[in-house]
C-alpha cells in the first residue's frame, strides 16, 4: 500500500535566522559595558599602585630622614666635638716649639723652620674641624626649622673658634717678635736714658715708633680678636708716648727760656733800685715778674701731666702685652667654651623634638 504524502500538508521547515544578520543594536551595549568595566577596573589598579608607591617613597624617605637626624645627632656632632677638643692643644703645642726656637735664640725665618711640624699638626687638625664643621652643615641644609636654626647658630659659634684659633697661630710671629730687635724692635721705645734731654728723647722715640706702629697695622689683620683689640690699643699707646714726649720737651725748652727771662727781670730790678726809679717803673716790672710766673706754672703743669702719662705709659706696656696671654686670649676662649657645647646641646634637643614627632 502506498501512501502519497500532500506536499500542502507537510510541515514547513523552522526558518533559522542568520547571525550576519542580526542587527548591531543587540550586542553594541554588552561591549560597551564590559570594555568600561575593564577601564574601571585598570584605573583602580592603577591608583591602586600608584599609592602603594607614594607610600612607600614617604616611607622610605622618612625613613632615611629618621637616619639621616640620628647620624646628625650621633657620629657627626660627635665627629665636631671631638675635632674642636684637638685643636686648642695643637695650637698651644706649636706656640711652644715656636718660642722655644726664638730664644734658642733664633731668627723668625729659623723659628718657623724649627716649629714646622707642629705648625703643620695644628693646619691639620684645623682642617679636620672645618671638615666635621662641613659635614653638619650638609647634613641639614634647611635653616628654617629648628634643627637648621639650632645648626646654623653652632656652625657660627664654631666657625669663629676656628677663625680665633688660626688667627692666635698666624699672627704669633708678628705679636712675639715686637719687642725683638730683629722684628718690630719696639724696646727701642724706652729710651728715657738714652737720652742728654727731653728733645732727643723725643727724636730716639719718634724713630722707634715707626716701625712700631706699623708691626701694630700688621697685627689689626688678625683673624683673632684678642692680637686685634691689643693692636689697637697698642697703637695709640705708643702715639700718647710719642705726643707727651712732644710736651715734656717743649715745657723743657719753655722752662730754660723762663730761667732766662727770670734773669733778666732780676737785673732790671737790681737796677732800677740802684737809681732810685719810679714807684711806677717798679709796679710795672713787678707786673711782668708775675706775668712770668705765671706762665711758668702753666708750663710746670703741662709739664707735670705729661711727664706722669708718659711713665705711665711705659710702665703699663710690659703690661699690657702680657695681658694679651694672661686675661685676653683665655677670655675669648672661655667664651668660646661656654657657647659651644650649649649650641651643641640645642641642636641635639632639636633633632630628639623631630624624631618624636
């Protein structure tokens, strides 16, 4: 039996639709949104990143700042104080030898030659001062915190110990050899018996005091303010000497004119008596017989305030050079030994302040 199929009645096949074409509107929004989601997520990462690296660059760079302090306050204040303790006794040492050399006796240029090496141990340790100086000086080179305040006023304080110490040994020559014959030759002011009156006196002096003075410009270049202020002082010592040598022997001259004149009214008197003169003859010869004297006692007081200034003046010399060793030179070091290790102190405390904090 055979059964014929009714192509009317067969079931039509389901159309399938083509991917091609399907229309873009249904898939452009998933991609879209997946492609921002992507975006997103790469921007979170990279933030994400991007801050763990600038924690750890402030981590790392507080880090080495907290280090940085610590070695400031440790090794490299302590490198500057132990510098600074080394310096006093390598400038005392080369002071010695240099002295000792001199009265061997010896010339400058040979006492130079003979403290060499303890001149050259003293540039030395200064040197090393100046290097522990620099070193915490770069340690913190900010000057607007406390800790750059602390270390610019201890670098002041320092650098000046330095200047006072180079400046006693450069211009130890200079002031040592001022009252040597072979230096300034400054003795050659005390000529008082050297001299047949009070006008060569004055003329020995005048000779002496060139040289003198000149030696005392030399030493106001010091970089050590005790040889500086003893310059000074020096210098207008020797030009009071110099101005009541002038006045004491002009007073001389004046007072051996007066003997003269003295002498001549006596015999106008003598004679004027003998011939019987005028009341009014005698009131005017007595008239310059006072006038005379007192021109005398003028001069006998410039005379005497003069004389006294100049013995004064040499008698405080010896002083006064000794005194640049025995209270000048101790007192700046003193000073120096005072403010120092305050500044360093302060500069320590600054440094703890910011580690806390």
């Amino acid at each position: 039996m055979t059964f014929e199929t009714n192509p009317a009645q067969q079931p039509e096949p389901r159309h399938q639709p083509d991917p091609a074409q399907q229309p873009v509107e249904t898939q452009q929004p998933r991609s879209t949104k997946r492609l921002a989601l992507i975006l997103v997520s790469s921007a979170v990462v990279l933030l994400l990143i991007a801050a763990a690296a600038v924690v750890a660059v402030t981590q790392s760079a507080a880090q080495q700042r907290k280090e940085g302090l610590e070695l400031l306050k440790g090794d490299q204040v302590n490198a500057l104080v132990d510098a600074r303790g080394k310096l006093q006794p390598a400038a005392n040492a080369y002071l010695a030898a240099y002295k000792k050399a001199r009265n061997a006796p010896a010339s400058q240029e040979e006492a130079e030659k003979n403290s060499a090496k303890e001149r050259e141990e003293f540039q030395r340790a200064a040197e090393a001062a100046r290097t522990a100086l620099k070193s915490v000086q770069l340690a913190h080179d900010s000057g607007e915190d406390g800790i750059g305040v602390a270390a610019g006023q201890l670098a002041e304080s320092y650098q000046g110990f330095i200047d006072h110490m180079e400046g006693l040994v450069d211009s130890y020559p200079e002031f040592e050899g001022l009252f040597r014959e072979d230096g300034a030759g400054c003795n050659g002011l005390f000529v008082g018996s050297k001299a047949a009156n009070l006008r060569e006196r004055q003329t020995l002096l005048t000779q002496a005091a060139k040289p003198c003075r000149e030696a005392a410009e030399q030493l106001k270049q010091s970089r050590n303010i005790a040889y500086v202020e003893f310059a000074r002082t020096f210098d207008n010592r020797v030009a009071q000497l110099e101005s009541n040598a002038g006045i004491t022997a002009e007073s001389e001259e004046k007072y051996n004119e007066f003997v003269q004149l003295k002498d001549q009214l006596v015999r106008k008197t003598d004679e004027a008596t003998a011939r019987n003169a005028s009341d009014e003859e005698l009131l005017a010869i007595a008239d310059e017989a006072k006038a005379l004297n007192t021109r005398i006692r003028n001069n006998r007081s410039e005379f005497d305030f003069a004389a006294k200034r100049y013995l004064s003046g040499v008698k405080d010399m010896p002083v006064l050079v000794e005194e640049v060793f025995s209270k000048k030179i101790p007192t700046e070091i003193k000073g120096y030994d005072s403010v120092i290790p305050l500044r360093v102190q302060i500069l320590k405390d600054a440094v703890d302040i910011e580690l806390v904090e």
